[in-house]
C-alpha cells in the first residue's frame, strides 16, 4: 500500500477571510475593468451572432495570403478579413453580412468559393444569415441568463438565501471578468464559447457548493465558533480537494488546449481560464459574501440574546 | 456504506461490463466486431458533421414569395367565380397584405358577397383540429370587397408547403447518391438538411435554390424592340435564363400554356444531332393530351420553355408531338441536364427556399479534428490518471479504475444511444474525465479527515463516503442544472457537447458510489488493513 504526495499539507491553516478584503479590492477592480473593456471595445463577434460567412482554406504550392486577398477583393462583397489560422497554408477568410437578405450571402459564398479558384482546397464553410444570427444571440443570452437563475433557485431550495446570493455573485464575477478577457484578448465570441461560459458557471458553481457544504456543516457542529474562523475552517479542509480536482481538470483541458486543434482552441481557453476564475473565486467571492450578508446563526443568535 | 448483498454487486459489475461491451465497437475494427456472434448489432458512435465532414443547411420557405403565389391563385379563383355568377367586376388585384375586387354594379355586391364568401375556406389549428379561422377576412368597402390574408391561413399554408418541400428535398437529396442524409422540419417555416461525407456543398444548394417549376409557353407574336417597353394584352415580360438583361414576350393565357406539373419521368440525355447534353421528359396522359393539342394547333411558331420564370430555350414546333415526350436543350453542361432531370423529376417546391444558415465541413479537416480530438484525449487521460496515482498513490489506483469504467460507460451510453459524437462533444468526454475525478477526491478526503480524527479504517472510510454523499449530489446537481439549460438552447455541436457533459455527471456519480465503493469495501475485508494509506 503506497501514499500519494499531500499537495496541500495537513492543517494548513490559512486566514483566507483575513486575505479576502485584498481579495475583494481585487475582485472589484477586475469586474469593473472588464465591463469597461466590454463596453469601450464590444467582443470579436464571430460570425454565430453578427452574421457573415466564414471560409477556411488550406492552400499548397505557395500560394499566399496576399494571393488570395487578390482574388477575393475584386468581388465587391464588402470588407473581406484574411487570417492565418494555425498553420501558416491555413488561412481563414471572413466576409461581412452581405445586404439583401438571405438569398444574397448564398450567391456571395459561391462568388468566392469560385473565385478561389481550384488550387486552394476549402475545408470550412460556415453561413449565417442575419435572421438566424439575431436568434442565436437571443438564445445565447437566454441561456447563460436562465442558468444563472436556476443555479439561485437551486441553491435557494438546498441552503439559506445568503448562499443563493453568494453563489450567483461568483458567478457573476466569473462571467464578467471571462468575458473581459475575451474582449481583450479579442477571441472569437461564438456559440462555442457560450457553451464554454455555461460550463464555467457549472464548474465554478460545483466548487462553490462543495464549500458552502462544508460550511453548513461546521454551522451545525461547531455552535460557538466565530463565523470568520468557521469560514476559514472550511475553506482549509477542502483546499486539498479544490486543488486536486482543479489541477485534474485543467490537465485535461491543457491536453485539448495544446493537441486539439484550432477549431477549439478559443473553447479550451475560455474554459482553462473560467476553471482559473472559478476556483479563486469559489474561495475569495462567495465565502466572504456570506460574512458581509451575515449567517442565518448570527440572526438567530442575535434574537436569542435580545431574549432575556 | 461498507456491505454491499451478492446480487447488488453482480449488478454493479453487470453495468460496468455493459457499459465495456456497449463501448467495444468504438475501438475494435468494423470488419472484425460485425463478425462477432450476439454483438455485431451493437453500432459506434455516429460522428458529427464536424468530424466525418459534409453540409449542415437551414431552408428557409420564403414567405413573400408563397404570399405571391397565394394571391395569384386566389386572383384567379375570384375571377372565375364572378364570371359563373356573371357579376361584372373592375380593379380585380393585390393588395398589401391581400386582395381586393371592385363590382361594378353596386346592386350586384350582396350577391357577390356570397358567390366569393365560400373560397375563404376555414383553417384548423390546434390539437383537436377545431377551426378557429378562415384563411381569410372578408370585408366589404363600399364597392369593393376586400380579402385579407389571416395569420393562420398563411401558417397552415406555410405548413403545407413545408411537408411538401420535405417530400422534394429528400427526392432531389437521395438523387446526390449520399449516405445516411437526414431531412427534419425545425420550427414553424424551416428545413434542416444535414448531408454526411458531401464533396459539394454548392450543388445541393443549387438543387435546393430551385423551385424547379417547368412551363411550356407559346412566344408572344411581338416581341420588345427597345427597352422599357410594356408587354401588349395577355403577354407577359420573362428574362433569359443566361442574360437577364435580354427579355422575352410570352403569352399568359392558360391556354397558350402547359405545366411541368403533369410531368412522370425527366432523364438527361444527349441530343442525337448536336450531340450536346439535354434533358427528355416524358407527360402524363393529361399532359400528353394538352402538349399534343397546343403543339398541333401552333406549328410554325416559338414555344418558350421556362424554368423558375427563366427562359431555357425558345425552339419552333417544326412538328405536332403528341407521343407525350419531348426534350429541353439549352446550352447544358453533363451535370447540368442531369441536375435539372432530377429537379423535374422530384416536382416543383411549392415555394422557393432560402439557405438561412450553412456549416460545411470538408472531409480533411474532418478527419484532422478526429485525430487531434482522440490525440488529446489520450494525453489527457494519461495525464490525468498519472496525476491521481502522484496524489492517491494506491487509492489514486483505485480511482484511476473507476475512471476507465466511467470512461467506458459513459462512451456505451453514448453509443447505445445513437448520440452523435462531435468534436465540443470530445470536449466534453475529455472535461468530463478531469471532472470525474471530483467524486473520488471529495470521497477520499473525506474519509482521510475522519481517519485522522482518529476513527478505525472501516469506520472511516463508512463515515467519509457517508458525508461525501450530500456534498457529491448537490455539486453535480448544479451542474447538471446548467448543462440542462445548454442542452435546451443548443443546437448540433453544442448540444453534443451537453448531452457528453450531463450523462458524464450521471456516470460520474454511478461509479463513485458504486464501483469506487465496491472495490474499497473488497480491499477493506480481504486485507484488513490496520492503516488507511491516504
């Protein structure tokens, strides 16, 4: 029978709620950077919300970008971007939302797809129209709204009103400082990374509620202790846990991230980075909003007190 | 926690080697498990569009274009309702949203009224098929009677478009000789096509972009000399298929005219003079009569042949064909006569189509995504299994083993189920492995807690699953919650993504409350251990 290494060492007492108020500034300042990056330089919207056509080829015999930008740019089918898109005879070609509706983008795919020429192999081709673009983005926002929601409702049910609230403020955090990043890093936003997002706010949320349980827990056991050392209690005893389940994810999110190709590669950043997020924020968020709105046992220990 | 009766573990084990066996054909090659005896039935996984390449297209019907033809129709059943009834009329036309009829006599218009009420016909809706409205308002202005199309006549008429276009597409589709296509409605107004392993994605729009309706038409005996000019009585303006600058006068008159509608067979063919490709088509005994009647009557004269409101060709009937069968010539490529014989043969849309949304994918980058989709899943799974052995030593063993059968059942799962693996849904098997971890890592550091509090093995490791319970449930609940909500919203890749994801939650949970359980309970009354080695 051989042990494993102890990654997080037995009674290790970190005063994480003593951190948490650097950990708040921190938090704060990251959330309002982001929203003003999201509000001054919007997201790379790919072409699932804004509509356009996406066109990846893969060229041979030395045929450049500047090559293709040639064949392309007399078709007077708007701002046409080329890209490098993993490898250098990679290229991605994106087109704008053609006007005249529907009918209008088809023709302008087969103007380029021809103009192409037959030299260059086309491996991707993706077309949404303005209508169905206008529906998913709806969607999008329906869903990751409507999640948020539910995981309050949920925890609502299965603990106090001040775990809800802590719950959905992490989440929050995790999403708005996700979606800064994006914008900074200019990564295509599309449908993908909503399913990303969603399942940073299961993740985050998974890590959250395995914290709050363990709160509930020494609520119930340790009745006289101080609701910050309680706090910090817990944290410490499920560190060895949020660690290992944390580093396991992202050991196979670095694997998908480095060997899964281009396609996903905006997915897996998405997520590594949310997992990143949403494990800080499981510790420095919704624990310490517990302490700011104040435990259900400080309420009632106050009333029994005021009781003579 | 701890004991587990004889046929609650054969069942445990039951599932996991189900979950092996389901998962088999994934890995063993196709020639060797179809040989197998009780098995070969059991199918692999079916990859996406993204993996195995081919073409993903939204149709959509295009409602101003079935509102036009609605209108002509009615137009016409309005005309010759007031002529049986012999009630003069002016003005008889479209509106915007309808069509209104002028009576001359004011005298006439009651009678009018109850001569046109009837065409409005009633439009069931709901479950029980009870009608609720007509398809459309009837209203009287004055003189002029007024049609006005409801919203519920425009989606029954929708809906019958729709399950007709069904029927055509799959026709037109199966023509491209294609594996497995599938065809669905989706929505109130739209068509899903999804084509696997197509090479040509521009050809099935081109085989779907055309409504594909035929018309012999006699030629006007004037034709436009400047631009601009308006075409005389009963004669109507149609561009050339090839040049829509240059234009055609072709009588509109019923008459002058015969439908492809009465088409049985189309077949591209060769012409035997010029030897270039054309297309020969074959009437039915209705057709037959009036093409042979219309031919006989105007020899000598153009005939134009139009296709979508195009004209294909415009030849001289040098003779009366009254054998029912002809050909159309009209400069074609091979694949071009062979396109438009399949259109004819499958019938004209009912209205025309618009691709709203298109996602192809060419077989290489298919076949680039499986690779370094599986590639990374097997770093990431040795990396993941190292890393529980590093953190658990033999308990990571005994986690690692756990993993493989989540692992295996969760891909049985998937099989069994027809699920279509993608390459988000590779994603999510692969998160779901560094997720699955969790249960087991909440288990064992509960029960190393309880053991360093100082309880015996047994009574530690039956307390440290006990807790663990609650805490795994809630956990994996929430994010079921949200992988619920990404299945709801989802669609194609996205939703392979979820479905992975949320039976993972579901596996997850099985083996590390069954197996994992099971397999330390062995350990604990074989060995007797003295120490729990956490």
């Amino acid at each position: 029978m051989f042990q494993g290494i102890r990654f997080v060492p037995d009674d290790t007492k970190i005063p994480f709620m003593r951190y948490s108020r650097f950990g708040f500034f921190l938090s704060a300042f990251l959330c309002v950077s982001a929203l003003l990056v999201f509000l001054i330089d919007g997201l790379n919207y790919g072409i699932d919300f804004k509509g356009g056509t996406l066109i990846e080829v893969r060229t041979h015999g030395g045929i450049t970008i500047g090559d293709l930008r040639g064949r392309i740019s007399g078709l007077e089918l708007g701002e046409a971007e080329l890209q490098e898109f993993g490898a250098p005879d990679n290229i991605l070609i994106r087109l704008e939302t053609q006007p005249g509706g529907d009918a209008a983008q088809t023709a302008a795919v087969s103007k380029a797809t021809q103009a192409l020429g037959k030299d260059v192999e086309i491996r991707r081709v993706e077309l949404v129209g303005p209508k169905v673009s206008a529906e998913l983005t709806q969607e999008g926002t329906i869903a990751v709204v409507l999640a948020i929601i539910m995981v309050l409702i949920y925890i609502w049910f299965r603990f106090e009103w001040q775990f809800g609230l802590g719950a959905v403020a992490s989440l929050l955090h995790d999403v708005i400082i996700t979606i800064g990043v994006l914008s900074i890093l200019r990564i295509e936003f599309n449908l993908n990374i909503i399913a990303a997002i969603l399942t940073i706010i299961g993740y985050s949320l998974n890590d959250t509620v395995v914290i709050y349980d363990r709160i509930r827990e020494y609520l119930r056991k340790f009745k006289k202790m101080r609701y910050v050392d309680l706090i910090d209690g817990a944290l410490n005893s499920t560190l060895a846990r949020t660690v290992i389940t944390g580093t396991s994810t992202l050991i196979a999110l670095l694997a998908l991230y480095v060997f899964g190709g281009e396609v996903i590669r905006g997915f897996t950043f998405t997520m590594i980075f949310g997992i990143l997020i949403g494990t800080y924020s499981s510790v420095f968020v919704a624990a310490p909003v517990l302490i700011i709105l104040g435990s259900v046992r400080e309420t009632k220990a106050e009333a029994q007190k005021a009781r003579p | 926690m701890l004991n587990f009766s004889r046929w609650k573990t054969l069942s445990i084990l039951f599932a996991v080697l189900l979950g092996i066996i389901f998962s088999l054909p994934n890995v063993v090659s196709r020639e060797v498990w179809s040989r197998l005896p009780l098995v070969s039935q059991l199918q692999p996984l079916v990859l996406g569009l993204d993996l195995q390449g081919g073409s993903h297209v939204l149709l959509e019907v295009d409602r101003t274009d079935l509102q036009n033809q609605l209108s002509r129709q009615f137009i016409g059943d309005i005309r010759q309702a007031l002529r049986e009834q012999r009630i003069a009329y002016s003005g008889l036309g479209r509106t915007a949203n309808g069509v209104s009829v002028r009576i001359s006599n004011p005298a006439d218009v009651d009678r009018a009224m109850d001569a046109l009420r009837p065409l409005s016909q009633p439009v069931s809706i709901g479950l029980f098929g009870e009608a609720a409205s007509n398809e459309f308002n009837v209203r009287r202005d004055g003189n002029v009677i007024v049609f006005e199309l409801t919203k519920a006549g425009l989606e029954s008429k929708i809906g019958r478009a729709i399950q007709q276009s069904l029927e055509i597409i799959g026709k037109r589709v199966n023509a491209l000789g294609t594996t497995e296509p599938t065809i669905q409605r989706q929505g109130v107004d739209r068509i899903l096509i999804q084509v696997p392993g197509l090479q040509d994605p521009d050809r099935l729009k081109a085989l779907l972009g055309q409504t594909a309706k035929l018309q012999f038409r006699l030629v006007c005996d004037s034709q436009p000399q400047a631009e601009g000019e308006r075409p005389p009585l009963e004669c109507e303006e149609v561009p050339d298929q090839d040049n829509a600058q240059q234009v055609m006068w072709v009588q509109t008159s019923s008459r002058a005219t015969v439908d492809g509608e009465d088409l049985t067979d189309a077949q591209p063919t060769f012409d035997s003079r010029s030897n270039e490709p054309v297309v020969s088509f074959r009437f039915n005994q209705k057709g037959a009569l009036r093409f042979g009647k219309l031919t006989q009557e105007n020899v000598g004269r153009p005939f134009a042949i139009v296709l979508d409101n195009k004209v294909v060709s415009a030849p001289v009937i040098n003779e009366p064909i009254l054998g029912g069968t002809g050909q159309i010539s009209g400069r074609f490529t091979t694949q071009e006569a062979n396109d438009l014989a399949i259109v004819l043969r499958s019938g004209a849309l009912p209205a025309k189509l618009t691709v709203v949304e298109e996602r192809t994918v060419g077989p290489s980058l298919g076949s680039d995504s499986i690779r370094a989709g599986v590639f990374a899943t097997i770093i990431g799974t040795i990396g993941v299994v190292l890393f529980m052995i590093i953190g658990y030593g033999f308990f990571g063993l005994i986690a690692d083993l756990a993993l493989f059968a989540n692992l295996a059942m969760l891909v049985g799962l998937l099989s069994l189920l027809g699920a279509t693996l993608t390459l988000p849904g590779i994603a999510g098997l692969l998160l779901t492995l560094g997720m699955a971890v969790d249960s087991n890592v909440l288990v064992f550091e509960r029960i190393r807690e309880e053991w360093r509090s100082g309880r015996s093995p047994v009574s530690a490791i039956e307390t440290g699953f006990r807790a663990a319970l609650a805490t795994i449930v809630d956990a994996n609940v929430t994010t079921f919650v949200a992988v619920a909500v990404l299945f709801g919203m989802g669609s194609g890749p996205v939703r392979g993504f979820a479905v992975t994801l949320g039976l993972g939650v579901i596996t997850t949970v099985f083996t590390a409350f069954t197996l994992t359980r099971l397999i330390i309970a062995w350990w604990l009354w074989s060995y007797r251990p003295k120490e729990v080695p956490l």
